[in-house]
C-alpha cells in the first residue's frame, strides 16, 4: 500500500482531477497535498465531496514530515506536459526515496535527470500512462461471456470514470461479480492494471480496448463496465472515444453528461443534446455490434438541488431512459434501473 503525498501546487481545489479520483476512490492512503494555495486546511474542508482529512501543506518537505512512500502527480494538464517549476519538487521526493507516480504524457522514467536521481536513490519511477505494446484487434471480445458496459459521455472531464466506479459498488452490492476496466491514468492508479489508450498508436487502440476487456474477463466476472474517454463530437479526443466504442465491444451505455455545459470545453464546438447524442452513438455501433444506451448518468454538482431534480426529470421525460446523478442520490437506484438492459448482444453477421 503506497502512501501518497499529492503534488499539485494552484490545482487541488480547482481542476486536479487525478488526485480527487485517487482520493475518492484509490485503495492507497494520501497523507497530504501539496498546494501553497490552500495550506492550512484540510482536502475534506477543501472539497467537502472527498472523504478524506489529509492536511494541505506548502511545501514538499512539509510533506515528507506525513512519512509519505510515493509522490503523485496530482493533475494532468492538456498535452500531459510537466510543468517546468515542478522539477524541483519531484528531485527532492526522489531524494527522499519516494517512489514517482505520474500520469503525465511525458514519461518522466525517460527524463535523464530524473531517471538517474531515482537510480541513484534505488527508488522507482511509475510513468501510468506508458502503454505496453498492443496487437491489432482480434475480436475475441465479441465472444466474452459477460455483458460489457461502456461510458460515453457529452465532453472530457464529465464524470465517466466516477459513473464507472459507482456502477461497480452499486453491481457489487447486489452481489453482482462487477470488474472495473481502467483506460485512463487516475483509473489505472485506483484499480492497479490497465491502460491508458489515449497514448497508444492509433491503429493498435481498438486492440488495447479489448485486450483490457479480455483481460477482465479472465476473471470470470458477471458484469464488465469499461472507464469512458473523451467524447464522440470532441475535436481533439473523439479518436479516443470511437476506439474504446469498437475495441470493448459493448452491449450497452451509459450515457454521461454534464448538462450545465453549452460548448465542448476549449473548441467552442456546441455539445450535443441526450438524444441526438443516443442517435449519433447507437449509429456508430448498428453495422459492427449493436448496443444501446441503458441510461443517463447526470453531473449536476454545478446546480442546485431543486434545478437537479428538474433536469433529471425532464431528461427522463425527453429520453424515456433511466436517468440520475450517481454521487448526489447514491447508484443503487440508477443500477437497478439499468440492470435488465445488461445482457448481451450479438455481433452483425453476413
């Protein structure tokens, strides 16, 4: 079990979505954060949404005074570079003997400096997002013998993870056997394996899906439910989206959407309504292995209770799906709902 002092200086309260997923959902302890913005305080006095008491400190030595093992990287900017004020910190955590952990697209075991620090240091340095290498798809997936349950959703950064892991505790408190397939770096640092298919070589991403997908088969699970990327209108990450929608062969979706938001965030390209986003996804899965969406998994941390209620109705309405925010009424209800809508699907044959 490692014990995580969080490095996210400016970020923690703001947009630092690696270190809250790990906190809310990782089996490793964090015994502090690091962020000068917000010292003195606690992450739950923070982010009253985080069940954790961890301090926020200054600085990475006050940090080393919690007895951390490992310093994460707790934010993953656009483009995944490290920022350069950063340097400094992760050398003293190595010298200290902490092992690196980093979700970063750049590898930080490649960086010359680093990797003799931590080889002087006998420490290591965890680059999540390093894929191994992948063979093309097989479509061994298609004959898995549990339903597969894939999130989508209406932009990055919507919750598809959290809906994920939500899901899973909700199948397996119905004493449902629930595998959680991680493809992104705060959901291979929660669950331990995985891989991160934004940095896999696009021809091979189809095949990295499945073989994760195979992977948890292996486990003789009842239910799959595969982390969603991106989003299938994002002008940047939309490849990500369309490689997990073919490579996981899903029976079903769920639908993840933030329904504050008006533009994809940064392009200003207009984010799509529930069901023309059910039309565009279901289509793009008709000719290869149809799955439809079982239900509608809202984030309305951004609105009030009473708008919430609202929106989650008038979706249920406009749709006729399942529709409910997981964290903010729990997903036990949602999962029941869902629940008859998981079962397999077969592939399109000539």
């Amino acid at each position: 079990m490692r014990r995580y002092a969080i490095l996210a200086p400016g970020h923690f309260a703001v947009d630092a979505k690696t270190a809250h997923g790990v906190v809310a959902y990782g089996n490793d302890a964090t015994v502090a954060v690091i962020d000068p913005a917000c010292a003195g305080r606690t992450v739950r006095e923070v982010l009253p949404h985080l069940p954790s008491d961890a301090p926020i400190v200054a600085t990475i030595d006050e940090a080393l005074t919690f007895s951390p093992t490992a310093l994460l990287i707790g934010t993953a900017p656009k483009g995944g570079a490290l920022p350069a004020a950063w340097r400094r910190d992760i050398l003293r955590a190595i010298d200290a003997g902490l092992e690196i952990v980093s979700g970063l697209h750049d590898m930080l075991g490649d960086d010359a400096e680093f990797a003799a620090a931590a080889q002087r240091r006998g420490t290591t340095i965890w680059d999540v997002r390093k894929p191994p290498q992948q063979p093309l798809f097989t479509g061994r997936a298609y004959d898995v013998a549990a339903p597969t349950l894939l999130m989508v959703g209406n932009d990055c950064a919507v919750g598809k993870m959290t809906v994920a892991l939500e899901l899973v505790r909700a199948a397996r408190e119905r004493n449902v056997r629930a595998e959680f397939v991680p493809t992104g770096q705060t959901g291979i640092m929660i669950a331990g394996w995985g891989i991160a298919i934004d940095r896999v070589i696009a021809d091979f991403a189809a095949g990295a899906t499945e073989a994760i997908v195979l992977e948890a088969a292996s486990r003789k699970p009842d239910l799959i439910v595969v982390e969603g990327q991106g989003a299938i209108n994002h002008p940047a990450y939309a490849p990500v989206t369309l490689a997990l929608m073919y490579g996981a062969t899903p029976d079903a979706l769920v639908l993840v959407c933030d329904p504050t938001l008006r533009e994809i965030e940064s392009y200003g390209t207009p984010t799509l309504g529930y069901r023309e986003l059910i039309r565009i996804h279901e289509a793009l899965l008709a000719t290869v292995k149809p799955a439809r969406v079982a239900g509608i998994a809202l984030n309305t941390k951004r609105m009030s209770a009473d708008a919430a209620a609202a929106e989650i109705e008038r979706a249920r309405a406009e749709t006729l799906l399942p529709v409910d925010d997981v964290v903010r009424n729990g997903p036990h209800a949602f999962y029941d709902a869902i629940a008859p809508f998981l079962r397999k699907t077969k592939r399109c044959a000539v």
